[in-house]
C-alpha cells in the first residue's frame, strides 16, 4: 500500500509539474468572453524578424523569357493574321 501511494504522489508531482511547464511555455490564450485569440504577455520581449518582401513574380527566369517573346512582333504582320493563301484571291 505504501508503494501505492508514493508512486501516487510521484505521478501527482510528475502531472504538476508538466502542467506548471505548459502554463509557463507563451502558448496563445484563448478568451472565452470575448471570443479571441491572443498573444502571450512576452510577445514584445522577442526580438524582431525580417522577411524580404516577395517580388511580383516568383520566376524571373520564365518572367524574362515570357517579356522576351511578348516583345517581339506578331507572325503574319502588324494585325496578327496570317498571310494570305497563294492563289487564294477574290473569285
């Protein structure tokens, strides 16, 4: 019975402590009264990242090589028709 009781306390103590960790670690809290979502209080503490912005499209390669084709001229003339037919004239 005694070993009982001391592994109860143990797994007690072991169950604490795990509890003071996981209120201890800045996870988010949720407020139920008001329905959000907040930061911990040490937001502030942590110091700053920087993430470059992203440029307006992801693939320079393919953005030149699609600048490239669009520059040059229209097959068939300056309207984007093809040629006309040989010996394709009015009746």
């Amino acid at each position: 019975m005694n070993s009982k009781l001391n592994r109860r306390g143990w797994l007690g103590g072991l169950a604490a402590l795990g509890l003071a960790l996981a209120a201890g670690s800045g996870c988010q809290t949720y407020v139920p009264s008001t329905g959000l979502t907040l930061p911990t209080g040490w937001y502030l503490q942590h110091l700053p990242q920087y993430f470059p912005p992203s440029p307006p499209f992801p693939l320079p390669r393919e953005l030149a090589t699609q600048q490239t084709i669009a520059a040059q001229p229209a097959p068939g003339g300056p309207e984007g028709l093809p040629p006309p037919l040989p010996g394709a004239g009015p009746p």
